[in-house]
C-alpha cells in the first residue's frame, strides 16, 4: 500500500511539474497575477508530493520489503540500517529520485525565500525549473521507475554492492546531488533572465546565493568521494581522472567560474553575456555528468547503470535544453549589453582572466574524459586517456590560477595600479618563494612538483591574510576592524586559503610519497620513510554481513611505538564481492597506510604500505574551501539581499 502509494505521489507531482511549466510561464507573458501567482503554491505541492515519493521508497528500504524490484535488487536482511537507508541512493533508480527530490527541493526555495524577486522573473524561474522536472519526471516514470514490483518475492535480496557500504559513500551522493541540481537554479535563472529581457546587478545578486550554494555542495560531494576512494579503494590515491570522477569536477570548475563571473555582474554589471553562457553550460556539464554515469558509454567503478536506452533518453534531455537555451540566448544577446567600463588593470580584467583559466581547463578534462568515447565512434579504436595526460595538460591552468588569485583580490574595480598591491604582497611573496626554495633543497630528488606546490600554497594563503588585514584601514582599532568585515570577505580568504592548503597536499602526495609493497611473515616488521612496521598477527573475523581476514600491525618509530593498524580484507557472500579496508595512521604532515593482501604458497602474506606526506591537507583545504563559501552565503547581504532593487510590477523589457 505504502508503495503503491509513493508512485502515485510522483505521477502527482509530475502532473503538477506539468501545470507549472506552463501556467505562470503563460501568466507572465501576459501580466496576469492569479497565474503567474499558482507558480509558488505548486512548486510546494511537488515537492511535498516528491517527498512522499522518497519517504515510501525508503521505508520500502528500511522494511526490507522484497516485493519491490529495487529493493530486491540492493539490500539484504543482514544488511547495517545506515546501509539500508544509503541503499535508496545506491542505485540508478533511488539516485534518479534523489536527484528530482532535490529539483523540486530548490524550486520550493525560491517559492519559499524568493519574496524579493520581480513578480514575472519569480513565476518564469519557477516555470523553467519545473521544466527541468518534467523531463527528469517523465525520465523515471518511463525508464527507470523505482516501484516495480516483484511477481514471486525471493525471501532474501541480493545486498548493495560492498564498495558502496561505507560511511564516506553513504552521503557522497546527496551532496553531490545537491551540487549538480543546484545549477539547475542558476539554469532557471538564466532562461528567465533571457526570456524576460533583463540581465542587471540585481540578478546578479539573486543568482549568486544559489550558485554559491551549488558549488558548496559539490566541494563537500568531491571531497567525500576523493576521500572514500583514498581509503576504502586500496590503491593509496586520491583522484585517478576517473570519468565518473571528472563529471562531477567539471561542473565545479564551471560553477568557481560562474560564481566569480556573477560577482562582476552584481558590482559592475559587466559580463552579462559570460555570465549566462556559465550558467546554461555549468546544468549543461551536470546533464553529461548525469549521462556518463548512467549510459554505460564510459566504464566506472563508480558508474550506476550500463543500460543505452536510458542514456539516449539524457541525451535527448541534454540535446534539447541546452540547443532551447542557447537559441535564446543567441536571439537575446542584445539584452546584455555591459554598462560598466574597465581597464586592464582592474580586478574586472583578472576575474575574467580567472574565468578564462577555469573554463579552459574544464574544457581539458572534457576532452580527456570524452575522447575515447569519440575515437571509438568515429575512428574505431579503443583508446585510454590516463593521468599522465590530465596531469600535464590540467597542471599548468592551476598554477597560473593560484599565481594571480591573491593579486586579483585585492585589486580594486574599474582601475588600479599595481605598484601598491606588489608593495603589499612583497613579504608574502618572499616567504612563499623561500619555502619553495627550502623545500627543493630538502628533498632527495628533483621533482619540480613539490617545490612549486608549497610555493604556491605559501602565495595563497599569505595572499589571503594580507587581503584581510589591509581592508582594516590605518591605525589603532585593527583588530577588532578585522573582527567587524563581512562574512564576504572572510569567505573568500578562507576559500582562497582552503585552495592553497589543497594544493600543498595533492603537490607533496604526488612528489614525495614513498610505496613499499613486499611478502610478510607473522613476526616480520620493515621500514618506511624511517617508520617500523610489523606483522604480528591473521586471523578471520565475522562481520555482520561479510567474512574478514584481519590483520594486526604494529607501528613504531625509532623504537616507540605510535600506534596498532589493522587493515582487513572482507568478503561479501551475498554479492560474491571482495573488499580491501586499508588502516591508516593519520597524522597532521603525514599518513600511514597499509594493506593486507592474499596469502602466498611459500607463507606469509602480500603487504602493501605508504607514506603519504601532507595527505590530510588536500581534504582539510577541501573543508577549508566549502567553510569559505558557507561564510560566504550567510553574510547578510544575502540573507536579506541588500541591493537586489525591485522591478516594479509591468516595467518593460530592456
């Protein structure tokens, strides 16, 4: 009944996405209020229906209720509750609900929180993201519908698979999500910017919370995924330019991108033009995300479905909202012209510089990530496009993004002379040249990577600081000036900061890790980067839904001993899958990280170990960087938005 019940509910709401697509889109064109007015009670209405939806798809979850396909198909009796709930997202099915739960969940917000928009810009956003809806409705309901029932009910469901039963996973997806749909907001925007002929400073404004929003959640999704794939993969590596990997990082790249565009809009009204394209192309590149994951075009570990029908049909989605906008935007360019002026000395000019930088160098991973895609189809040969290339052609975008982020902070708007800000900068410029320098000198090859990771690092952080205090004016009162300035500015310090905390440690993991892997007997130790490892015990353990080879090690350095490690290896009887739990020893300038292995014929067993200086940092800056823009959205600017000036009702199109 529950069930039943759920899927009448998502029919409901893709009714009602239907009703709003249309009638306030009909009502704004021709001033009618009671119309444009049924925007913001059915945008509620379909997310309370969604709601339901999900609600029943997750008890059905929570139950075990083995009458459901979905359920059959990814849970287990046996299975943890946190791994029951998870279950819902861990498939093509529940994730696609996920993801129009959180569509409708952003359409609610700007019929909840959106009272300062113009009456006709609020009822067509509202209209373009039910639009979104539909096709995202008609998408599940048509091919990928998570309530199928089963004819005969197995007593027993086949588990989810075993690398998705981890914490770091379980809430991956849903602040990914929340980033990908979320620039289906700024989407919407843009299309009713576009349609009604009014791009300003006060869209610009409007804009930006939702962007900022976007790009948070992605920085947390990214960060997770990253992380569970250090840990719980086994390979000892954080990012491998998986295609799955790459679909969520292009969208974030866009979204830094748009964020800082939106920003030129809103205090200068500049790059309207820009800053529409960015905001159609960054849905664009969360639509791709969507179809490389689920088409089956490009293999995963992380991918959720393999089944071409459903990848033309986001294909056919993709193909027809962007060709929709980007006709639009094509026959509004008009609209957009910049009223605001600048030099090439200005911060206008290195924020576009800054767009330039991460624009291209999405468009890099683009091209890597597809290309093999395009070989195969056109030129029929199976090709592999790996880090060694991504690493060589995306690098050099990022260090020239970190060399001018702190000069562009702190240039003023419309024109600037550089002589001051260099005069600023200089001490955080030496210091950051030192450290580069020390670090060159201290390490045992010669590996340039390292060196210019802390270099940058230094610059950013530094940069940071410097842009902070200089914005408390002279004299005495500094420091409790500096305690006053708007959660803005200490947004962009801290995500500026975060981004060269990240740096150093992607920087020092890549040129400074040391790997060991060797054949270990009980009682048999090795060193490492000047640590002791030894093996001092195997033995099985039983888990609650798996079977467990542990490992004990103990950890010691220079005859202390610092820590007891103990990586495992499972075995999932119900999905027949093996998993490799590497231990790790955390620490602030380094991790230890070992992996058991299979037993040899000889004795002993298959160790792998590493040392991994700087680890923490690359997630640390991660948290940095989305602590940033969270500062960043509760300034109260944009709580109350001051300066989004109101269109009066029936003020013509530019």
């Amino acid at each position: 009944m529950i069930t039943e019940l759920g899927h009448f509910a998502l029919i409901l709401a893709f009714l009602v996405a239907c009703v709003q697509a249309t009638i306030p889109l009909i009502g704004a064109y021709k001033r009618w209020p009671g119309w444009m007015a049924l925007a913001e009670p059915a945008a509620t209405i379909q997310f309370l229906l969604t709601a339901v939806a999900f609600a029943a798809l997750t008890w059905a979850f929570v139950t075990s209720d083995f009458s459901l396909r979905l359920v059959v198909l990814n849970s287990h009796t046996d299975k943890p509750m946190l791994y029951k709930v998870t279950g819902v997202w861990g498939n093509h099915e529940g994730s696609m609900l996920l993801w129009v739960l959180i569509v409708t969940l952003f359409g609610a917000a700007v019929a909840w929180f959106g009272s300062n928009l113009p009456p006709s810009l609020r009822a067509r956003v509202l209209s373009v993201q039910a639009m979104v809806g539909v096709a995202f409705f008609a998408f599940i309901l048509l091919t990928s519908n998570p309530f199928l029932r089963m004819a005969v009910p197995p007593f027993n469901g086949q588990d989810l698979n075993p690398l998705l039963q981890d914490p770091g996973l379980a809430f991956h997806p849903p602040f990914l999500y929340l980033g990908y749909v979320g620039l289906s907001m700024t989407f919407s925007f843009a299309v009713a910017a576009l349609i009604e002929g009014r791009v300003d400073a006060a869209w610009g404004r409007w804009v930006r919370p939702y962007t900022l929003a976007a790009w948070i959640f992605l920085t947390i999704g990214i960060g997770l995924g990253s992380w569970w794939a250090y840990y719980e993969l086994g390979w000892g590596g954080f990012w491998f330019w998986d295609p799955v990997e790459n679909a969520s990082f292009m969208p974030w790249l866009i979204a830094a991108a748009l964020l800082h565009s939106a920003i030129v809009v809103e205090k200068r009204e500049s790059l309207k033009s820009w800053t529409i394209l960015l905001a159609i192309i960054a849905f664009g590149f969360s639509m791709v995300g969507a179809f490389i994951t689920r088409s089956g075009v490009l293999t995963s570990v992380h991918a959720f479905a393999t089944d071409p029908e459903r990848g033309v049909f986001l294909l056919a989605i993709l193909a027809v909202f962007m060709a929709g906008a980007l006709t639009l935007f094509a026959a509004r360019a008009g609209v957009m012209q910049a009223k605001g002026v600048f030099s090439l000395v200005s911060r206008e000019s290195v924020l576009v510089l800054n767009n330039l930088l991460l624009a291209v160098a999405c468009f890099v991973v683009f091209i890597g990530t597809i290309w093999p895609l395009i070989a195969e189809m056109l030129f029929d040969r199976k090709l592999s496009v790996g880090e060694p290339f991504f690493n060589a052609a995306f690098t050099p975008f990022m260090v020239a993004l970190g060399l001018i982020l702190p000069v562009g902070a702190m240039l003023p708007w419309k024109r600037a002379t550089l002589g001051r800000i260099i005069r600023q900068l200089a001490p955080v410029f030496a210091l950051a040249v030192a450290i580069g320098a020390l670090a060159w000198a201290m390490q045992t090859g010669r590996s340039a990577l390292g060196p210019v990771g802390l270099f940058l690092a230094a610059w950013l952080i530094g940069g940071a600081a410097v842009d902070l205090w200089s914005r408390t004016g002279r004299g005495a009162g500094r420091f409790a000036r500096l305690t006053r300035l708007p959660r803005a500015d200490w947004g962009k310090a801290v995500a500026h900061g975060g981004l060269g905390v990240t740096m150093a440690g992607i920087a020092a993991m890549m040129a400074w890790q040391q790997e060991d892997i060797r054949i270990l007997k009980i009682g048999e130790q090795f060193d490492i980067a000047g640590y002791t490892l030894r093996l001092d015990e195997v033995h099985d353990e039983q888990g609650p839904n798996y079977f467990a080879t542990m490992s004990t090690f103990t950890l010691s350095k220079d005859g202390r001993e610092i820590s007891i490690m103990t990586p495992e290896k499972r075995e999932y009887p119900v999905a027949q899958m093996p998993t490799t739990e590497a231990a790790l020893d955390n620490g602030f300038l380094r991790d230890i990280y070992v992996v058991i292995g299979d037993p040899q014929i000889g004795g002993g067993w298959a160790v792998r170990s590493y040392y991994k200086p700087l680890a923490n940092w690359i997630w640390g800056g991660s948290i940095l960087m989305a602590l940033g823009g969270v500062l960043s959205l509760s300034d109260r600017r944009y709580r109350v938005a001051a300066g989004a000036r109101k269109v009066p009702h029936g003020v013509p199109a530019e």
